[in-house]
C-alpha cells in the first residue's frame, strides 16, 4: 500500500482542546493494494459512531463512483472497518509499542504524536485514520512526514501524543440503488 499523504484534502486547523473519541471509516483495498493508497474511502473523521455508520453507505457509493462501479474488483473486494481513537491533546498512548513521530519542529529530538500501536503491520491500517485527525491534533504541522519509533526511546519526545488507537471493526456497506422511478 502507498502512503495517502499526497492524496489528503488540505483543511485548516481545528484542534480539539482535549482529548475526544473520533471515528472513521477505512475502506482497505485487497486488490492492487500495492499501487492504491491505504484506504480508498473518503478521509471523513466522524465524533459519533451514530454519524459514522450513517455515512457508511454514501462512502460506499463515493468508492464506487470513483474506483470503477460496484462491481469492479478494488471496490467489491475492498474491507471496511469502523476504527475508533482518542483524538485531541495530549491523549494518553494506547499499550503497543510503536508510534507514529515527526521531527518537523526539530529533527534532533522527533515527537511522536499517534501510538500505542501493538505492530508496524497494524500500524499500517491507522495511518489514513491519523492524517485524515491531523487537523484536530494539537501538532504543529499538518503536512509532516512520518517514521517509526518505539516506546522507550530516549530520543524520542512522547509528551504530545495526539492520536491513540481504540478499536477497529469490520463493517459491511450496502449499495445504494437509485431508480429512475425514484428521481
């Protein structure tokens, strides 16, 4: 899978003055997933899980309108998943080891600001979800690039994590079917 960075709607800054939960929608490709970003959904963070599933049709149908129709392959076998996360500032870190940083406001010392994730392998399915909620951390750049750090690491400053992982569920979109009669 490609990195989405270059894919991402510019916005600006809306950061959440605390620490909040934040929903979004991955659709991950399972075909051609080495030349498709790491979702082909839209990178919608949601505050409710009401207002997220309720969206999940829609995304569905923006996927399909954009990736061949519903019965192409990257868009029938695409999973969908509903992930949760604590968003906003200075949110405590999920248990795992590895974490997102950025050495944008100083190389020598990079600040992680999204982890807690148990692997690098699931660390790459939370990826769009953390650019897609960079407009709502309290970070101070939303066009940084990523590398990976591990807990413990002294060279590391962990004091403003802005994103940390909850859960992640499988969720089943339902195509939407306009007729002419409905029109």
């Amino acid at each position: 899978m490609t990195d989405d960075s270059t894919e991402r709607r510019r916005e600006p800054a809306h950061a959440v003055a605390s620490s909040r939960a934040a929903y979004f929608l991955l659709a991950r490709p399972t075909e051609q997933a080495d030349e498709l970003p790491a979702t082909i959904g839209e990178r919608d963070v949601f505050f409710s899980e009401d207002e997220a599933l309720d969206a999940l049709d829609l995304h569905y149908a923006w996927c399909a309108a954009q990736h061949g129709g519903h019965h192409s392959s990257v868009v029938a076998g695409a999973h969908w998943y509903l992930q949760s996360a604590m968003v906003g500032s200075q949110v405590t870190a999920g248990l795992g080891e590895v974490f997102l940083a950025s050495g944008a406001t100083d190389p020598d010392r990079p600040m992680a600001v999204a982890g807690g994730f148990l692997t690098e392998g699931e660390l790459i399915h939370w990826t769009s979800f953390v650019r897609a909620a960079m407009r709502y951390m309290a970070v101070p750049s939303t066009t940084m690039s990523f590398g990976l750090v591990y807990r413990g690491d002294e060279s590391v400053d962990f004091g403003q994590i802005g994103f940390a992982p909850s859960h992640s569920r499988r969720v089943y979109p339902k195509r939407i079917v306009v007729r002419e009669d409905d029109i």
